[in-house]
C-alpha cells in the first residue's frame, strides 16, 4: 500500500523523540494521521526506512497492508480510522 509522509517529515536523520508526521495511508488525502517518527520508522522495512530517510521534505513508498494497518492504528486523527486489513 502506498503511504505519503508530509508535515513534520525529517531529512537525512530523525529529529529528537516525540516528533509528529503527517502520514497518508493508500492514497487517502482526506486529513491524515499524525504519527510519533520513531516510531513509523521502526515500522518500516529495510527499503522504506531508506526510501523516507533520503526523500526531501515529503516521502512516498510501499508498505505492507499490516504495517500500513499498524500506521493508522498509533496515528491520531479526528476522524474514524480506516480498515485495511
């Protein structure tokens, strides 16, 4: 599944612990989530991790449906979080 990183996204290496990131899940443009970044990040596979650790100030890679699930299951948003799997 496609996740869009935007607001909050750090570049080259994380910011200190508890920094929020804006995280589209499956091309949901809607409002978000916002996740902790370490903790997405330890999400992520080997390639993802690269993938969002190199890309500028916004990010897009595939993900699993579980970790994409695992996304919106931390995220927090005003609205009812989405069921992929």
């Amino acid at each position: 599944m496609k996740v869009k990183c935007t607001e909050g996204k750090s570049v080259g290496a994380l910011r200190p612990h508890g920094n929020l990131v804006r995280v589209f899940v499956d091309e949901d443009y809607h409002y978000g989530y916002w996740v902790e970044e370490d903790r997405l990040v330890a999400l992520l596979g080997v390639d993802a991790r690269r993938a969002y650790l190199e890309a500028g100030t916004e990010a897009t890679f595939e993900v699993e449906p579980a970790v994409a699930q695992s996304i919106i299951d931390i995220g927090v948003t005003p609205y009812k979080k989405a069921r992929v799997i």
